[in-house]
C-alpha cells in the first residue's frame, strides 16, 4: 500500500502580495484535507532557480516527513519535465520541475529511491492557460500523494540519475587562497559562503578577507556577540558554513556583499592586526606659561 503523508512543506518564488500561495494551499486544502502546509518561504527571488535550491538544500535535512512542494519555475508552460521525486524509500517525494531546483536537496538527503514524470492528465486541474503549474499541477499531484496514491500512478518512471542537477558553486584555491561565492545573505544581513570552515583552518583566527577591490581582515567568532564594533566576523552559520558578520549589522549591506559574489580568503602576513590604524606619536612637552602671568 503507498504511503499517505499528513505534511506539505511548501516553498516558492510566488511571495505574499498576490494570491498565488492563497490559491495553491486552497487547492491543497480541497483535495487533502487532512494534510497540514508549512510554509518553508515564498520570498525567493523571481524565477531564481540558483537561490530556490539552495534554500530547499538548506532546510531539507529538519523538513518533517511527507511530500515537499517546490515552485520556482521560470520555465512554466514550456517543454521542461515536471517531477516527483521519491528519497529515503518512501519517507518523502519531492514535488515541482526539473530545473536544478529539487537536485541539491534530494542529494543531501541520500540521493532520490525513485523518480516519475507528472503526465497523468486525470490527476490535474483543468485551466485556461499554461502559465500556473504550482496550481494546477504541483499542487494535485502533493494532494493525491498525501492521500495515499501510488506514485507510479502520477505518470512514467525515469532514471533518477538523469534529474537535471542544481548549481552549486565550489570554492577553488590560487596561490594558496581559497577563492569562495557568497551563497545566501539572511534578513540580518550575514553573507553565508560556500566554505567548509577545515578549508582556511590553516590560517589562524584572523584571516584577511578580499573582495572586488576591498579586503579587510576578519577574525573567526563563535558568535556575533563576540565582535567588536566594527570588526568583522567569520562565524560559522547553523549549517556549517562560514558566513561574514557583523555584530547586530549586515554585512551584506555595510560590505557591498550579495549572492554570487566573489570572496577570496587568505593566510596573513606576520602581523594580522592589519585593520587596526596605527597609534598617533604624542610629543609630551613642558606646558609654558603665557607671558606676565605668576
């Protein structure tokens, strides 16, 4: 018997002005009642596929168990493949198009068990245009899962091995610096990288931190409220990477920093104090008296 899932862990680029989640939990709502929605977020960027599946990588591993419905789908109407992706055996299907979004999760979470083409036209609602999938595709097909229908039922196998993968940015090393991509600025403005903190553990707790034609020194935190004011931090995030910091400011803002910048980060010299100014030499002189005074 197939799996009946209770949970939708459901993330888009729709975000909240117009009615689009509204609409796709409805649809969820009418076709599984007894299946709860999380809303993992719907701000991604506009047609982001790059940020969609990093976010969806990033929360996959504390997801509750049952169907993730993932739509961010620049590609909507055309002839890009629309899946169901099966991980842990049957433990959750991974729902939403074959762009690279669902890729870097279903990696991190042990490689997908089995994978479908949603091309059964019973299990869709019928629409005027093509332009909606999130409604009248993804969003049947999470439904029909929740309520217990087999997933071979949704439409044809496919290998697995030929999802389209997602884009994940390595870091790489010149003249031994490790060249890094800022992956994700969060609303405080932290500047996560893709950097494994063993990657620069060579380098000490200060380590000078380059970028277009900046570069300041940054020191390794355990926690922002280690920092100083106005130093900046390298701390390593809730998910293991390091990312720029600021105590109680963005970086992101302050540094110029967004996703997809290139940060270089490198061994200093004999004195890391390089970002302290410094001291002023002060002359100590006999004060004189003005003239005529006693």
């Amino acid at each position: 018997m197939a799996a009946r899932y209770d949970t939708v862990s459901f993330l888009s680029d729709y975000g909240t002005a117009d009615e689009f989640v509204g609409v796709v939990k409805s649809v969820l709502r009418s076709l599984a009642p007894h299946a709860a929605v999380i809303d993992i977020t719907h701000e991604i960027p506009p047609h982001d596929v790059r940020a969609g599946g990093l976010c969806l990588a990033r929360a996959c591993q504390y997801l509750t168990a049952g169907v993730v419905l993932a739509v961010v789908d620049p590609g909507v109407g055309t002839a890009r493949r629309a899946l169901a992706v099966e991980v842990g055996g049957g433990e959750s299907v991974l729902v939403g198009p074959d762009n690279g979004l669902l890729a870097p999760a279903v990696a991190l979470v042990g490689g997908a068990t089995r994978a479908v083409l949603l091309t059964n036209p019973d299990l869709r609602l019928p629409a005027a245009g093509a332009t909606f999938d999130g409604r009248d595709l993804f969003a049947p097909a999470a439904a029909h899962l929740c309520n217990g229908i087999p997933l071979g039922d949704l439409g044809e196998d496919i290998d697995p091995a030929l999802l389209r993968p997602g884009v994940m940015p390595l870091t790489r090393v010149e003249g031994g610096a490790v060249v890094a991509e800022a992956l994700w600025v969060d609303r405080f403005g932290n500047v996560q990288l893709n950097v494994d903190p063993a990657e620069v553990a060579e380098f000490g707790p200060r380590i000078g931190v380059e970028w277009g034609e900046q570069s300041r020194t940054g020191t390794l935190a355990v926690a922002y409220g280690e920092l100083s004011a106005g130093e900046v931090g390298l701390v390593v995030d809730s998910y293991g990477l390091l990312s720029i910091a600021l105590d109680r400011r963005s970086a992101a803002e302050e540094l110029g920093l967004g996703p997809g910048s290139q940060v270089t980060l490198r061994a200093l010299a004999d004195d890391p104090l390089v970002d302290v100014a410094p001291p002023v030499p002060i002359t100590l002189r006999a004060r004189t008296s003005p003239s005529g005074a006693g």
